[in-house]
C-alpha cells in the first residue's frame, strides 16, 4: 500500500535494519518512557549511557 504524494507513489514498508536506531538508544528511549520522562527515568537513561559508552 503507497500513498500518493505530488504524484509520485511512495512505498510504505518497513524501514530497513539500518536505519532502525540501535538497540542502546531504543533501550534508554523505552526507559525514558517507562518512566514518564521523570528525574527517575532521565537518571536511568544517563546511567545506561555511561554504562554502554
């Protein structure tokens, strides 16, 4: 299924591996959801990335 933009058909398909983020962003991005976007979710966010960087 395409939608129709300016003409032109735009394929809406599942974005490739590549251009997924990696795993430890969507990790810090589902803690930071958990968490409701609270001091408690941001300390685990920021802990994550010293400890995946």
């Amino acid at each position: 299924m395409g939608t129709t933009l300016a003409g032109q058909t735009v394929d809406v398909t599942p974005e490739p591996a590549y251009a997924r983020p990696p795993w430890k962003v969507r990790l810090a991005w589902a803690a930071l959801s958990l968490f409701g976007g609270s001091v408690a979710g941001i300390v685990a966010a920021a802990a994550l990335w010293a400890l995946t960087h």
